[in-house]
C-alpha cells in the first residue's frame, strides 16, 4: 500500500467519528467494523457491543417501496433496494 492510501486509512475513523451523522461501517459479510458516536447514541448500543456482530443483529433493514424485510442482507446488490 502507498504512503497515501496508508494516509487515507489511517484518517478515516477520525472522520468517521466526527461527523454528526450516524454512519455504521460493515465489511463484505455484513459485519459491523465501525459505528461512529452517533450510530451508538441512535442504537442505543456501543462499538465494543456490537464489533463483528452481523448488521441484522444491529438493525431491521426494509425495502422502501413497501416496507418488508429485506432477507440476508448480504447477498443484495445495493442497486436493487
């Protein structure tokens, strides 16, 4: 990895954290990385709580045209919901 994407990844968290918005991160298998202090206070949980837990132990994912419940999650394309 080059100096500036080592730059950008060391960076991100800081930003993650300091925006007023609740941003949650997960990694490929839907796995939470990252929530920054705002997602913790909108769910009512912490990171240490919820680390590694799959993003349907977190939160009810719903499709917005008619509200029913998105099943695993992880093998959606994005561009479908």
């Amino acid at each position: 990895m080059d100096t500036s994407a080592q730059l950008h990844f060391a960076t991100l968290p800081c930003v993650l954290a300091s925006l007023r918005d609740a941003v949650v991160v997960v990694d490929r298998d839907c796995r939470v990385a990252f929530m920054n202090p705002a997602a913790e206070r909108l769910l009512g949980r912490s990171m240490s709580t919820t680390q590694n837990l799959h993003l349907e132990q977190l939160l009810s994912v719903v499709r917005a045209r008619d509200r029913k419940p998105i099943e695993e999650l992880a093998t959606h394309d994005s561009r479908a919901l």
